[in-house]
C-alpha cells in the first residue's frame, strides 16, 4: 500500500522547494579573496618604492651624523677646557660644579 500526500502529485519528490536552493560559498569566497587582494596592490607598489627612499634618508642622517660628531667633539673640548681652568678660575669651578662635569675614563683598549 503506497500512501502519498494528497497535495503532491505521483512525480513530485518531497525535497527542497525551488525557493530554498543551496548555494556553493566559492563565489563568495572568490570575491572576498579578489577585494583583499586589490586592496593590497597599493601596499605592494609603495613596497617596490621604498630602496630609493630609504637610500634618500640614509643620505640625510649621514649628513645630521656629521653635524652631531662636530658638536660632540666641540661639547667634549669645551668640557675639557672648563674642567683645567676650573683649577685657577672661580667662574670655571662654579660652572663644573653647577652642570656637574667630569672626565670619564677613556674606554678599555680592545683584544
């Protein structure tokens, strides 16, 4: 004995209604896949410019580099000069005092 529902006809299966088809996630993915990769296109171009700006900024610093070896040096020879006037002149003392100048120790030869 073969019971069917009265509303469906002997052909028909009882299934998924053609309004609730299923969908394969692959486009979906596809085009999230293919958005992120055209929004990392500009941080791959900037990637290809940066040798010849880091190239500019080491030109920079090495020309800032020299400017500050100059000043350390100048800074390091007025500190020695303070430090021997400071045993004949008062001004001298009180400013070795005040800024708290010392000679260090030069640094152990290397091996």
């Amino acid at each position: 004995m073969n019971l069917q529902d009265p509303s469906h006809s002997a052909g028909e299966t009882t299934g998924a209604s053609p309004a609730e088809k299923s969908y394969s996630p692959f486009w979906a993915i596809w085009i999230v896949f293919l958005t992120l990769t055209i929004l990392q296109v500009p941080n791959l171009i900037a990637d290809f410019k940066q040798p010849p700006q880091l190239q500019a900024a080491r030109t920079q610093l090495k020309t800032a580099l020299v400017q500050a070896q100059a000043i350390s040096q100048t800074a390091e020879a007025v500190g020695r000069e303070l430090l021997t006037l400071s045993k004949d002149s008062a001004e001298a003392a009180k400013i070795v005092a005040d800024f708290n100048i010392k000679l260090n120790e030069p640094p152990p030869p290397a091996k």
